[in-house]
C-alpha cells in the first residue's frame, strides 16, 4: 500500500475532464482503496495498493508514494463527442433511490498548536496534525523508523494513544475540554 497526497484542485479537474498534468508512474495494478479530504492540510489522502509496491510490516505507517507529472494532454475530448456511455450497475441504482445519508455536521476548525508544540521540530516535520471530534488526530506522513517510539512517548504523555487501523494508523489525544 501507498499513499498518494493530492490537491483538491487536482482531483476536481480530472473529475470534470479537464485537461491537468497526469500522474505517470502509478502502476497498471493499482487499486483505491480508501479517500479522505484532510481539512487541516487541504490535501486529498488517497490510499492505494499494487503488487508492484515493496510490503511493508503492518506495525508500519503507509509510505507516501512518490509521483512523477506529465505535462497536460493538448486535446481532452468532450463529454458530447462520441463518449463512451456506461449503464449504471443494479446495486448503483439501488443505492441511488436510496435515501440520502445523514449529513454530517462540519466542526469548526479548533487550533491544533497547543498539542504541536508538545513535539519537537524534528517530530513535526515528519507529522500532520487535525482535529476529528474531540481528539487531535496525528498521523505519520512518511515512515517512521526509530523516531516512532520518541512520537510514541510524547504521545503517551499527553494522554493519548496508537490506534491501530486496518488501513491507516494514527494516534489520537484527546482535547482538553474547555
């Protein structure tokens, strides 16, 4: 697995078919597995995997992937000409007529500094830092070798702990409350 960081600028241009830079070296294999807006970054996390991808212990954060960009493509075709038009699967219709799921409420971004401060300037660089509830979230954005048990201890001090995930770990401390 891997994990791919985009702008959210990026995805909504390759979305509406817009011509945009391509991202060249992801593998024939690849395969979504998960997609997240990170509001506090402004990132788009995707994570994906291939057999291409070296394995990596699952104690292990997910390793970022390292892309490479191609140039805009000159002419991007329209949706109008001669498109190939794809029926929607029986499940997808279902889904569909289904009632809308509960929006969820968009908290108010709370300041995430008062916990950042706690890491050295060294740990920060190798973290990203939200807020998702009442927890700060933190999760590696690149892998962690021997840093990983100083981040842990810090961590641990402020009353937080690893959450083991099937796809992506993190730790989470919790907020004081006000």
């Amino acid at each position: 697995m891997r994990l791919l960081k985009l702008t959210p600028e990026f995805l909504i241009e390759r979305l509406q078919g817009k011509p945009s830079s391509l991202i060249s070296n992801l593998p024939i294999d690849v395969e979504l597995l998960d997609i997240k807006y990170d509001l506090f970054t402004g990132q788009v996390l995707a994570v994906v995997r291939s057999d291409s991808f070296q394995d990596i212990a699952e104690t292990y954060p997910i390793p970022e992937f390292a892309m490479t960009y191609l140039a805009s493509p000159k002419t991007v075709p329209s949706p109008t000409t001669s498109a190939k038009v794809e029926t929607v699967p029986k499940a997808a219709k279902a889904i569909l007529r289904s009632e809308p799921a509960a929006v969820k409420k968009v908290q108010p971004k709370r300041n995430t500094n008062l916990m950042e401060e706690e890491f050295s300037m060294e740990q920060r660089k190798l973290l990203s830092f939200t807020v998702d509830a009442d927890f700060v979230v933190v999760k590696p954005v690149k892998f962690l070798k021997a840093e990983w048990d100083d981040i842990n201890e810090v961590v641990r001090s402020l009353g937080g702990r690893w959450v083991k995930g099937d796809i992506i770990s993190y730790w989470e401390i919790p907020l004081p409350k006000n």
